[in-house]
C-alpha cells in the first residue's frame, strides 16, 4: 500500500500532515486563539504552534479535518466543470499558508510542492490521468487519516487522543475510534460515488 512503501509514502504523509496541521490552526481561530506557525518535517510529521483556543476542539480538528478535507478533493476531483475554480483555491490556500504560518526553509519547500500539485489543473483540467491522479492522492489523504490516528494506541500518553483524554477525562481511545469512524464513512462514500458513475454501467 502507498500509505506505508518508504518513500513513495512521503509525498501522500505531507498532504496529510499539511491539513491535519491546518486544521489545528482553522480551530484554533475559531476558538478565539492565535497561530503562531505551522512546521512541516521530511518524515511527513508536523507542528501546528498556537495559542488560545478551545483545547478540545482544536485536539479534535487535526485528524478530523485531515479526512474532511481529503474528502473534499476527492469530490473536487470528479468535479470537471468546476476542477480549475476548485484547485485554484486549494492551491491559492497553500499559498496563503506559505505568507502566514510558514517561518522556516523546508516547511515553505514541502507548502510549495503541494502548491504545484493543486495549480497542475489550471493548466492539465481536461487530462484524465491527472485528474485520476489528484483522486487516488484525495484517497490516500483519507487513508492516512484512517490510518495515523491508530498508531497513537501504541503511544501512551503522546499525540492528540492523549491530550483529549487528559483534558476530558474520556480514554483515549474513544477519540481515535470517533476518528477511525468519521475516516470510515468518508471512504465508504467515496466508494458509493465511484460506483455509482461506474459501477451500474454494466447494466445499462
């Protein structure tokens, strides 16, 4: 599976990371808080520095708005009258990123390879293979996010469950099975949609 090949996984992690990153920093807004910055590693690991907030909600957001926002690409991906508008914002959002949250060399590389991903429709929109392309990279988004919250059952008192159960009192892995699930059912309707447009095409 991509999500876990050395190497080939990386550029799938960072995606993953960057929105689980953004979404710590969108909730950490919402609350009332303030973002500092956001730090990306070659590993596919991050940071989201922030002040302020609602803990638990923004603890929430990370895993929650990575699977969201995967989601979100997926069906934007399938979207060809609207795929050039749609990437365009997600691109111009990098790069917005890049001006506010991003300090320091490698976390403005990693933002501006993402970036180039998300641009490619501007100029590609009518290519199948890419548009098939920025779908398995939707899917793969969701993937980690499926996947990710799972490790943290083998990281006792490390990692956002743990932060949630320290500051809620509810076990940890209630939130990494609130998580699994929402990964889940965005998957499964992923899938529906799929088949949907193709699946019943065999019988008509």
């Amino acid at each position: 599976m991509f999500t876990r090949t050395p190497y080939i996984n990386v550029p799938f992690n960072w995606l993953e990371t960057y929105f689980h990153e953004l979404s710590h920093g969108i909730a950490t807004l919402l609350t009332g808080g303030s973002v500092s910055h956001i730090e990306l590693f070659m590993n596919g690991a991050g940071l989201c520095y922030s002040q302020g907030g609602w803990p638990v909600m923004i603890g929430f957001s990370g895993y929650l708005g990575a699977s969201i926002w995967g989601y979100l690409m997926f069906n934007l991906a399938t979207w060809p009258a609207g795929i050039r508008t749609s990437f365009a914002a997600l691109g111009g959002l990098v790069v917005l990123t890049i001006v506010f949250w991003g300090r320091d060399i490698l976390t403005v590389a990693i933002l501006i390879a993402l970036a180039v991903l998300f641009f490619l429709p501007l100029k590609l929109s009518h290519s199948r293979i890419l548009t098939s392309s920025l779908r398995i990279a939707a899917l793969m988004v969701l993937l980690n996010a499926l996947s990710s919250p799972m490790v943290l059952l083998g990281m006792p008192g490390a990692g956002d469950a743990a932060m949630l159960s320290q500051t809620t009192w509810i076990p940890a892995w209630v939130w990494v099975a609130a998580w699994l699930l929402v990964a889940l059912v965005l998957l499964f309707s992923c899938w529906r949609k799929v088949y949907q447009a193709y699946g019943n095409s065999n019988y008509t």
